[in-house]
C-alpha cells in the first residue's frame, strides 16, 4: 500500500472556496473507489481577502508549504475591489508559477453532449483539444507580482517578454509527449505550435525550437500557426486542431475563446506543471457576486482534480491515480450524455450542491 500523498489547497477568494471544497469532495471519492489512501491537505491562506485583512497575498511560509506538497490545488485568487497600490491584481498564484518553474500550463477545450455549443456547425461536438501555455515566460514574465517591469517617471511603462531555450525546450518536449499520449488514446497526435513569428525575433525564436524538438518526435504530426490565424481557426474550425502550444500571454487569451467554444469558463479546467511539483486550478475567475449562494458551476474544478489525480499517476508511477483520474471524466461524460448535469451557468437547474452530488452518485455507479 502507497504512503499518502500530501495536496496543498489554497481556496482563494469568492466561489473559490466553494467549488475547491465540491471538488475536493469528488478527488477523495474517487481515490477511495480506486483502493488508495485518503489524500492529506495542508491548507493555505492566500489571496485578495487574505492581502486586505494582513496587508499579505500568502500566509507566512506559504509558498514554502506549498513546493513541499506533491501538487497544489487552488480555487480562485483576485477580487475586484481589491487592487495593489500600482492598480493590479493580487496574484500569488503567478508567483508560485515563478518560483516553481510550472512552465507547463494545460487547458483543456472539450466539447460535452447537452452543453452549450457556440458554433452552429455540428462538427463543434467534436471539440477536443489542448492549449499548452508556457506559463512562467513570455509577456508574463513581467507580471507585475515579480517587480520587473520599468516605469518612466510617469510617462512610459515597459513589459518585457521573454523566451529562453531552456524552458522553451521543455516545454515543447511537454508538448509532443502530450500529443503522443492523446495518440496513444484514439486523438489524431498532431501539435500546432502558435506563435508570431513573421514579426517578433522572440516568436521566431519560439518557433525555431519548436522545429529542433519536432525533429525527434517522427511520428507525431507538427504544424504551424500564427496566433491572429489561430484565433480565426479556433472559430472555423477547432475540430481539426488536438494540441495547440504557445507564449504565456497568447494562450491566456485563446484558452479563454476555447472555453467560450464549449460552453463557458466553467468547464476550463487547468493544470500548471513543472519538474518537481504541479498545481491545479479552474482557468475562471473569483465570481464573488455568487459566492456562497450556491450557483458556481463546480465542473471546472473538478475536472481540474481530475487532471491533478492523472498528474500523481505519473509522479508516483502508482496507476490507481490515473484510473481515478479516469472514472471523474467517464462520471463528467456520463452525466451530460444523460443530462444529468444541468449547471446553472447553462441555464440549468442545477447549483454547485447539485452538481457536486450528481457527479458523486455517477462515480458510484
């Protein structure tokens, strides 16, 4: 029998608390219907509402405790009214991407049968991609929580973007293992790296390594897009696109259009990897007009548990992780499939109570 694992939770801010605690709820069931030790949680302050009553974004020793779990896994940080003295938001979680190297940022796009479709074309159904955003890089890389960027006396202000060949490398490494793995799975193993090449020497930078890395792996199909072409694709097409790898900020934006394509934020989940440690979290923000009011829509999070439970799979090389990472995604589909989950955020009848129960009553099916 496996040792437990340890997961920081931090739930964050607004419906964060909420839909981290459905979540969770739907992790330690399936972990126990798959044989393994009940998962311990270490819990973190952090956050907005955290920074307003300590004038700190992150419990002291914080960011420690989370690097020595085995994965994070976060509601929601950041509340509207609560704001840095430069006008941005409170955001430890971009520094726990920092500190950590968690350059691997993973956001699913699927489309589920009864869920909202945005595309009239009936190919729409068969959404299934992956934007892979470098996540510690890029134009983020200046986020203002590292204090890198440069202000001119009040009259000018610089961001730098940054592209290294280290990160750059494992990141597309990231990506053709990813594409190799939805192969393995019946997906078409294809990965398009978006970029801005014709135009910036950082993105044919990018796109250079890609190349080198693409070099290696013959068997998986290598393409190339620019992102304003990307973005008119993800529209006209998003069926014909699996693994879809780019700049921190570039997919901060189209991983938001992929959510819109299948429905709503609520079910984008999220997972930030790096070599050591992975964190977990719904792509949305803190809805702090619902907090407490039972209307989230939970599936993001929960579908995130499920990418964190496939992530200690690998880490601890312990299978029942993967399968119950599996059996969360086979209960999502199912329910759906059914109509059995009807978020409110689609107009449904069902609040984050509901949706969690559903969702354990198909686990046990």
């Amino acid at each position: 029998m496996t040792n437990s694992l340890t997961i920081a939770r931090i739930p964050g801010d607004g419906i964060g608390v909420d839909i981290l605690e459905a979540a969770s709820l739907i992790v330690d069931r399936a972990v126990a219907k798959a044989g393994l030790p009940a998962l311990t949680y270490a819990h973190i302050d952090a956050g907005a509402g955290y920074f307003k009553e300590t004038g700190r974004d992150i419990e002291p020793g914080g960011e420690e405790r989370a690097g020595q779990a085995d994965a994070i896994f976060l509601g929601a940080i950041g509340l509207p009214s609560v704001r840095q003295a430069d006008g941005t938001e409170i955001a430890p979680h971009l520094r726990l991407r920092d500190i950590y190297g968690l350059y691997a940022g993973v956001r699913p796009v699927r489309a589920y049968p009864n869920a909202p479709q945005r595309l009239a074309d009936p190919r729409a159904a068969e959404i299934d991609l992956v934007i892979l955003r470098e996540s510690t890089e890029g134009l983020f890389y200046s986020a203002a929580t590292h204090g890198r960027s440069l202000v001119v006396a009040d009259r000018e202000a610089r961001d730098t973007l940054l592209i290294t060949r280290e990160t750059t490398e494992k990141l597309h490494h990231f990506g053709f293992r990813l594409a190799e793995k939805r192969k393995a799975r019946g997906r078409p193993g294809k990965i398009t790296c978006v970029d801005k090449a014709n135009v910036f020497v950082s993105m044919a930078f990018f796109r250079k390594v890609f190349d080198e890395v693409a070099a290696e792996y013959p068997d998986i199909e290598a393409g190339h897009n620019y992102v304003d072409a990307q973005a008119l694709d993800l529209i006209r097409q998003p069926w014909a696109f699996d693994v879809l790898v780019m700049e921190n900020m570039f997919g901060d934006i189209l991983s938001d259009l992929g959510g819109g394509l299948v429905g709503g934020m609520g079910m984008a989940s999220c997972a930030e990897i790096g070599d050591e440690i992975g964190l977990f979290q719904p792509a949305h923000g803190t809805a702090p007009d619902i907090m407490g009011q039972d209307k989230a829509n939970p599936l993001a999070t929960i579908l995130s548990g499920a990418l964190m439970l496939d992530y200690l799979g690998d880490k601890s090389g312990i299978q029942g992780y993967s399968d119950a990472a599996d059996a969360i995604e086979a209960a999502v589909q199912s329910g759906f499939e059914q109509n059995r989950l009807r978020p409110m955020e689609f107009g449904g009848d069902m609040g984050t109570e509901a949706v969690t129960q559903e969702v354990l009553t198909l686990l046990d099916a």
